[in-house]
C-alpha cells in the first residue's frame, strides 16, 4: 500500500482553501453576533431604572418599555424584594433625558384587552431630568373582572335610579290608557312639526343662499377695491414725485422774483428821487419871473349875476 504512488498536484492549493474557507465561515459567524448583538441593544448605553410592584403577574424578562409608543427599553431583571417585585428596566441613555422627576409607569396592552403587553412611561411634570437608577412608581394593569366590578359599581345606581323612577309611575294613581292616549295625540302632531320643520329649513336654505350671494357681492367688491388701491398704491409715487418737483420749482420761482425784487428796488428808488427833483425843478422855474406869466392859471371868466338882471329889466 504504500508502495502506491501519489500523483502530483492533486491537492496543490488544498491549504489555501481551507483556510479561504474558514476565514468566511468566521466572519459569517461574526456578522451574525454582530446583528445579534445590535438587535438585543447590547452596543447601546442604558441605564436603570426601578419600579416595585405587589404582583409581577404578566411582567416578563424582555418586555418593551414605551414612551409616547415609541420603544426606549425593556424589561432587564425582576427580584423578590420585601414589599414585593423589584422589576428594573433597561433605558436607552439618550432617552432617559426625556423622562422627567415624578413620572410614573403602568402595564398596559397596545390594542386595550386583547394587545401585546408593554410598560408604558407616562412622564411627570416635574423640571429635572430622572437620575439613573431611581425609583418611580408603577400602576398595575386591570384585569377583566375588575374591569367588571367597576362597570358594576357604575351600573348598580343607575339601575336604583331606573327602579325608584318606575315605582313613583306606579304609586302614582294615573291611568296608564290615558297616558297612552296623550302619547298618541303627540304622536299624531309628529307630521304637521315635520312639515313645520322642514319649511323652517327651506327658508334657512334660502337665507343662507342669500347670504352666500351677499358674501360673493362682497368678495368682489372687495377685489375692486384691492386692485383700485393697488392702482393707487402704484401711481401714488409718481405723484407725490410730481408734487415735490411742482412746489420745488414754485420755490424756486418765488426765490427768483424775490431776488429780482431786491435787485430792482434800489432803481424804483431812484426814479422816485428823480421824479421828486423834476417837480421841484418845476415849481422852481415856475417861480422865476420871465416864466411866472407863462405859467398863470387862466380862470374862466365868471359874468356877475346882476348882468342878466339889468338886460330882463332893458
């Protein structure tokens, strides 16, 4: 046997195989931990947080813990305690901020009675965030026959009231057929408060139609008056520009008369001087003796009033 020789080359490269082989089988088995490890949160910060209850019935290692439905833990350890079950819960750091001092968690069921039990955080009012590893207290989920109890607790006076009603109808005396009687009487008169109803309807119809036509009359006026202030918004400018240059250039007109006012003033003065010197001139030659004749004044020659007398007389 062992005289049989062995071909060469048979299993050349058998080593790099196996260990090609080998190399993907541990990193197939390291990406596994790895998503294992991410889906169970245990690359994640938490932090604890306690509750004590008196019964842990329908608390399990696992469950959710919600805050606003959204998961921000789960339910890590639970150990017998002297007043209880000390239940701690697993809280993602990042959102531990987000529960506040006085906050409080209950066990409930997502969809009422027949869901998916979680711990839901209802936050408190208080300021300062909730330190890790503090205690908050815990309201217990209600069962079905204590959800029967309360409605019976909730039932039983309104069935008392129901049966104190019926007994003052029955120690009342009164027939009952005419009872019934006015309750057929009322019921005949049902059609004629139909149809009164039915036109007081019609008639707020067609007061609600006028009001929406109104509304409409309204909205368009109140277009045109939009775009007319548009209108006015854009030719405003142009106006008040028109307005400025208007009284700038009377200003300017103003100043000019005033200027050219000024500027003739000193010769309306002495023209007057000159006017004055001119008359006294006047006077003056009027005065001198070879022109005092020149210058009488010829007065109209006035007949005494005995002269028409005397001719009457004649």
């Amino acid at each position: 046997m062992s005289d049989i020789p062995i071909p060469q080359g048979r299993f050349r490269g058998l080593a790099l195989k196996v260990n090609f082989f080998l190399l993907i089988a541990v990193a197939l088995a390291a990406g596994f931990v790895a998503l294992v490890a991410y889906k169970q949160g245990w690359l994640v910060q938490t932090s604890p947080v306690h509750f004590v209850t008196a019964n842990a019935l329908g608390i399990n290692k696992g469950m959710p813990v919600k805050l606003y439905g959204f998961t921000i833990g789960s339910v890590t350890d639970m150990q017998l305690a002297a007043t209880g079950v000390d239940v701690t819960l697993s809280i993602t750091s990042e959102h531990l901020a987000r529960i506040p001092e006085g906050s409080h968690a209950r066990h409930i069921r997502e969809s009422g009675v027949i869901g998916a039990s979680v711990i839901d955080i209802v936050p408190g009012r208080g300021g300062r965030r909730l330190d890790s590893g503090a205690y908050i207290n815990f309201e217990p989920s209600r069962g079905i026959s204590e959800i029967i109890d309360d409605f019976r607790r909730q039932a039983v006076p309104a069935f008392n009231e129901l049966r104190q009603v019926l007994g003052q109808v029955g120690r009342s005396g009164e027939d009952l057929s005419e009872i019934l009687g006015a309750l057929h009487d009322e019921t005949e008169k049902l059609p004629d408060t139909h149809r009164a109803v039915r036109k007081v309807l019609e008639q707020a119809q067609g007061t609600l139609a006028a009001a929406d036509r109104t509304l409409s009359s309204a909205g368009r006026a109140s277009e045109g008056a939009e775009r007319i202030a548009e209108s006015l918004e854009r030719s405003l400018p142009g106006l008040v520009q028109s307005i400025d240059a208007a009284a700038a250039q009377l200003r300017k007109t103003g100043e000019e008369a005033q200027l050219t006012l000024k500027s003739t003033r000193p010769i309306l003065d002495q023209g007057e001087a000159a006017a004055r010197d001119a008359g006294d001139v006047l006077n003056a030659a009027k005065r001198v003796w070879p022109l005092s004749d020149a210058f009488k004044d010829n007065a109209d020659p006035m007949l005494p009033i005995d002269s028409f007398e005397g001719q009457r007389k004649r």
